[in-house]
C-alpha cells in the first residue's frame, strides 16, 4: 500500500511538472495555443516572434522638415536628426490598446533657407501608439503622438516646445523600423514666429 501511494505521488509530481514545461513552451496566436510538441510550432513560433516583440535602445536617422509661421523673415529649415529609440512593443491580439508602442529621443541641427538666420537647435522626446490594435501585418501601420522639447536659436533664445504628431510606421520590425511623420509645433514663446509644421522621414536599426 505504501508503495503504491509513493508510486502515485511520483506520477503526480512528474505530470506537474510536465504540464508547466508544456505550458511554459506554448504560445497563444491567432486565438489558439500551440505547444512545443506541435508538429507546425517553430513555424507558428516564428511568425510570432514577427509581430509580437520588445526592442531596447535602436540608434538611428532621420530627415527634418521644419515650416515656422514667420518663414518670411526666419526661412524655412531643414537637416539630419539623430534620433534613440528607447523602447518599442509590438503585441498584435485583441486585446485593448495599441500593438504598436515606441518612445524615443531625437536631437537636430537645422539650418534656414535664409543666411542671416543662425542654425536652429532642436531636441525632444516622443510616445507613439498605433491606431490599430490587431493589425496583423508588420508594414503600413498608422500611428499618433506626442513630442516634447526645446527650441534653441542665439537670435530667438530657447523655448520649449509640444507637438502633437501622425505618422506610418513603412516597416516595423525587431532590429528596424522605418517612420514617416509630420506635426505642429507649439513654442512656448515667440509663438506667432515659431509654430509651424514639421516634417520628418526616419529610420531606426540595430544588428542584435
């Protein structure tokens, strides 16, 4: 009897921790679990890892178009932007909220159209989220946000600033990303000189 009770307990330890190593090795996609014992799992696994991920710290470029209201006087500038995604999520189900998240820092020295306007300074941080919550594809999703920041320019001194944004993301993937956006900027001050419309093409990439 007692060996049959040490059996027992044995068999329902070993079923225990089986369960949890099926369970841990499962993956919930497109509204089903699919185990590791799943004859298609890897491919179901890697296209999940397509559009289900978290990325850290992707360094990369972009292209600004800034538009002030006072162009007349301040001209119209442009130039390359440095920008750091801090953090992406990509988690495409049904649940609530956006599958696409990004914040992210950007730095930028634009020059103007006009000589006798010094290079304009602009730094700022920014939170996007996808308008979509179950896209299902990795490419041409839309999204809004929000920037914040300064204004830096020795003729007009240093503002901060806010700008609400829409964008696409062309391509969003776990090692890059491909943006388009655009928005209004609202200075602080020098507001009648200094709103206006941006424009910015970037691109974020890493190698791991």
């Amino acid at each position: 009897m007692k060996k049959l009770i040490i059996i027992s307990v044995i068999m329902l330890l070993a079923a225990s921790v089986h369960s949890q190593e099926v369970k841990k090795d499962s993956i919930f996609y497109k509204n089903k679990f699919y185990y590791s014992t799943d004859q298609d799992y890897e491919k179901i696994k890697a296209e999940y890892l397509k559009l289900n991920f978290e990325s850290w710290f992707m360094p990369g470029l972009g292209y600004t178009f800034y538009r002030p209201k006072g162009s007349d006087s301040t001209g119209v500038f442009n130039g390359i932007a440095v920008n750091y995604l801090i953090y992406a999520k990509m988690y495409q189900n049904n649940k609530p909220g956006p599958s696409h998240v990004r914040f992210y820092t950007k730095l930028s020295i634009v020059k103007s159209t006009e000589k006798d306007i010094n290079d304009l300074f602009c730094y700022s941080v920014g939170l996007s989220f996808s308008f979509e919550k179950n896209p299902k594809r990795p490419y041409l999703v839309p999204f809004f946000g929000l920037e914040f920041g300064g204004l830096s320019q020795s003729q007009w001194g240093t503002t901060g600033q806010f700008t609400p944004t829409l964008g696409l993301h062309l391509v969003s993937k776990r090692n890059l990303f491909i943006n388009i956006q655009g928005g209004y900027v609202y200075p602080i001050t020098n507001f009648d000189i200094l709103q206006g419309l941006f424009l910015e093409a970037g691109v974020n990439f890493a190698l791991w």
